[in-house]
C-alpha cells in the first residue's frame, strides 16, 4: 500500500477535525490501495492568511513535514471565502503559495462561502440524521446562502449546529456526490485532492 501525505492548512476549529476526515473520504473514492497520511493540520486565522509572508510561512513548515516524511504528497490550503470572490481570492493566495514554495505540491481551495455550504448542497442525505428533519432539503443555490451554519440550526430547532461538534461528524455522512452536483466549490476541492494524490503516485 503506497503511503501519500497531505499536510493541510485550515481556517477553522471544526476543519482541524472535520478535513482529515473528508479526505480519507475522497481518497478512498479515488484509488483505494493508498494510505493517505494525515497529520492535524495546522490552523490560521483570516487575518494570518491575508497577511504578507504568514501563509507562505505556514506552507513551507507543511511542505518541509511532507518532504522529511520520506513518502511523497503535498499541501493543501483551505479556508472559507465568506464574502470574497473565489475566483479572484483563491488564485491570488494560490500564486503566493507556489512563489513562496516553487518545489512542493500544493493547491489552494475556498469553500464559497463557507465549508457548511457543502452541507447545504447534500442536505437530503442529512435529512434525519443527528437532529436534521426527514424532509429536508437543499436551498436552491446552495453557495448563495450567506450563513450556511444558521441554515442548518434553523433546520435543527432547538439544538443549533456547532461547528466543533457537528461538522467532523456531518463530513463523515453527507453525500459528496450530491455536494459535487450542487457546490462548484466542493468539485473543485475534490479535483484539487485527486491531482495532490495523483502527481504523488507519479513521483514515487
């Protein structure tokens, strides 16, 4: 079994459990005979990755983590897009990663607007499950919703998502399929983790 790293970098409390997850989720849909190597990654604030020199900072310790693990793999970068316009944002933060770390594999995803969107775009395989109704279904346009965590607590009633509580376990059950077909975030992010897993099967 060929062992590939992926050393990530995360915005949020509930990504630092809730990525690994849905990567080892991805990978095994992609080629099953990997083992895909996950170490906790490593947490930025907003204000860390718009800043000058931090991210590129960040990404080298994760690309130096990859390349001392003695396997192959690379980096990738999430964060939520919230009101930015992915389009313009991610290929920017994308140029200063590959400027800052010419040698490593890394991609850069924003989850627009925010990674519970991807939820949103699954909702109907959600339905029922850890509080959800058994009619729910998803928004129209799921990447539109400006607070994607409030719809779900909406949803939920009494008990409103939490995100350190919720979204490792809601990323363990929700159809990424479904998600594929209606977030065009969430294909990105599943092409960006096919290509990190397919450069390194070539390098080895």
């Amino acid at each position: 079994m060929r062992n590939i790293m992926v050393a990530c970098v995360v915005e949020g409390h509930g990504e630092v459990t809730a990525v690994p997850v849905l990567l080892r989720r991805i990978a095994a849909e992609i080629e099953p005979e990997i083992y895909l190597d996950l170490p906790a990654p490593y947490r930025v604030g907003r204000s860390q990755v718009l800043r000058p020199g931090y991210l590129e900072n960040v990404v080298s310790l994760q690309a130096d983590r990859v390349a001392m693990s003695g396997g192959s793999g690379g980096v990738l970068v999430l964060i939520d897009a919230d009101d930015s316009c992915p389009a313009e944002l991610g290929p920017a933060l994308q140029k200063r990663v590959m400027a800052a770390r010419p040698d490593a594999k890394a991609a850069v995803v924003l989850a627009n607007r925010e990674y519970e969107a991807w939820f949103l775009a699954a909702a109907a395989s959600l339905a029922g499950r850890r509080g959800f109704p058994e009619d729910m279904s998803p928004p129209t346009s799921p990447e539109a919703v400006r607070d994607a965590k409030g719809w779900l607590s909406k949803r939920r009633g009494a008990a409103p998502y939490k995100e350190t509580a919720d979204q490792a376990a809601l990323t363990a059950v929700f159809d990424m399929w479904a998600a594929r077909r209606g977030s065009p975030s969430f294909d990105k992010l599943w092409r960006e983790a096919e290509r990190l897993i397919r450069a390194a099967e070539e390098a080895d």
